[in-house]
C-alpha cells in the first residue's frame, strides 16, 4: 500500500522533466490519502504541464485519486481564491 507523502514525493520528483506519465498501479489494492493528494493535486497544481495517467487502479485506488482531483478542481475552480 502506497500511504504517505513523502513516498508521493519521491515519485513526484523523478516526474518533472515528462510531459506525459503513466502511473501503473497494477497489484497496488489501496493507497493513502495524502498519497493521492501530493501526487494528484498538489503535484498537479505545480506541474499543469505533465499529465498523469492512472491505469490498472483497484476501485479503492480509483476512488482515493478521483477525491484528490476533486479536491484540486475545487481549489481552482470558478469562485476558488488563492
């Protein structure tokens, strides 16, 4: 299980010179929610450039980085404040 943030950053960082990432989390049945949260919304919200694709996601896994883009859309979304 893939949990905290510092594992999402040790990703994140091997990341930022891509335009276009596939994360594979083929076997991976869960993951934190500060996991999903640095690599899907704070990741994403320094780096609008590189698009991450998710692909083999458990429905567990599905639901914790659709509630990280959720998240993310709702910062930055119409009436969000910086």
């Amino acid at each position: 299980m893939l949990v905290s943030r510092a594992e999402a950053k040790r990703i994140a960082s091997r990341l930022e010179c891509l335009e276009e990432v596939v994360l594979d989390f083929d076997g991976v049945a869960a993951i934190g929610q500060a996991f999903a949260d640095e690599l899907f919304r704070v990741f994403a919200a320094v780096h609008p450039n590189i698009r991450i694709t998710p692909v083999n996601t458990a429905p567990a896994v599905d639901q914790m980085i659709r509630r990280a883009v959720a998240a993310g859309a709702a910062q930055s979304g119409p009436g969000a404040h910086s």
